[in-house]
C-alpha cells in the first residue's frame, strides 16, 4: 500500500490550518491502538459515539478557520479594530464572535518563515503507524484512518495554505465533505446496531497465533508403551 500521508506539504504559513492538522493528529493518534478496531464485526455504540463527537470537533474547526469578517463594510471593521486596539475596557473576550477567528479583518505582518509539520509520518513512529491490513483488520476502520490522513493532506494542499490564518469558503466546502464521508461510515457501519454477521471469528492466518497449532504439545502414544 501507498504511503497514506504521500503528497503532504509539510511547510506553509497558514496557522489555521495548521491548527486544524494538529487536532486532527490528536484524534488519529487515538485510533490507531484501539483493539476494537481488530474486530471484523465493528465497534460499540460508545466507541462510535466518540469518534462523531470528535469528528463533530473538527467540523467545527475547519468552520473557525473559514474566511468571514464580522461586517460587509471594510472600512467600518477596520475601524472598529482600530478602536477595540487603544479600549482598554474590551478585551479577547469581545472580540471573540463564537463564530471564527478575526485576524481576517486586519493587514496582518509578513510571515518571516513557513510553520512546519513536524511529525513522523513514515510509520517509524508508533503513536503514528500506517493503517495496514495487519494492524487494522476492521475494513471500514481502516477507512477512517485513512480518511482522516487524506483530510489531513487535503488541508496541506489547499491553496490558502499561503495564508496568514484563514481558508475560503469552496476550500472549507472540501474539507467537510470529506468530513462527511467519515461521518457516515459511522452512522452506517459504526455501533452495535450495524455490526456484521461473522459466523468464523478466527481466521486460517490467525491459527498459527493459537495454543498448540503447532502440535508440540500433542502427548506422544509410543512413550505410554
């Protein structure tokens, strides 16, 4: 299998989605260990109700860091951050809309240098491995693993990666349509009321990993005689 980080950019200046990459990874990072992941069935309705409430998070976030100014008037939000700047009785707490962050609104200062991905996504680094087969057994887990790492390279690749914080609204538009495609593997395959039907549980690659499958403790018929 490919690499499922392969064409990731690894240095921009967009804190945004920077921002974005690093919840996202906090997420993955949970993932990968889970044992309920190497069932063939599924998952329980617990497990699946987290991993919406996270995916819900990021909805969220790709949502904060889309580009949208508090006012159609430039001029009128220019000058209302110029006054909030010297008003010593307003603080961050005013100037956050619950909506998304606002350094959108201002002449921002040149980035001197580029934010950097700084994680091994080789698969050397084992809070970060590959979702192979073996490590994955689950199908439709697996596809969440790797869904989630192409929403991450999506991200890297999107063109307001040169900005200062921001995204715009067709690229936000992207992102949560792969949010989406995640989400609705746990609404059809994740928790107890959609698992699969396994009648064999172990599989034949699995029976060499099983108390005696290789015979060695068989008692011996000649040494009775």
């Amino acid at each position: 299998m490919q690499n499922t980080f392969t064409g990731a950019v690894l240095q921009f200046p967009n804190r945004g989605i920077h921002f974005l990459i690093s919840e996202t990874m906090t997420f993955r990072k949970q993932l990968t260990p889970r044992k309920e992941f190497t069932s063939q069935s599924g998952w329980n309705d617990a497990f699946n109700d987290y991993l919406k409430r996270q995916l819900e998070a990021l909805c969220v976030t790709v949502k904060r860091i889309t580009y949208a100014v508090s006012s159609s008037d430039a001029e009128a939000v220019r000058k209302k951050r110029l006054e909030d700047a010297k008003n010593t009785e307003t603080g961050l707490v005013e100037s956050f809309d619950g909506k998304s962050i606002n350094s959108d609104e201002a002449v921002m200062p040149a980035m001197t240098r580029d934010g950097e991905l700084t994680y091994d996504w080789t698969g050397a680094d084992p809070d970060f491995p590959q979702p192979t087969v073996g490590l994955v057994p689950n199908d439709h887990a697996r596809s969440i693993i790797a869904g989630l790492d192409n929403f991450v390279v999506t991200a890297t690749n999107l063109d307001s990666r040169t900005q200062p914080s921001t995204i715009n609204k067709t690229e936000a538009v992207q992102l949560l349509h792969l949010l989406n495609e995640l989400h609705s593997i746990c609404m059809l395959k994740g928790g107890e009321a959609n698992r699969a039907e396994i009648p064999t549980g172990l599989m034949p690659s699995q029976r060499s990993e099983t108390f005696n499958a290789d015979g060695q403790y068989d008692p011996n018929d000649e040494e009775k005689k």
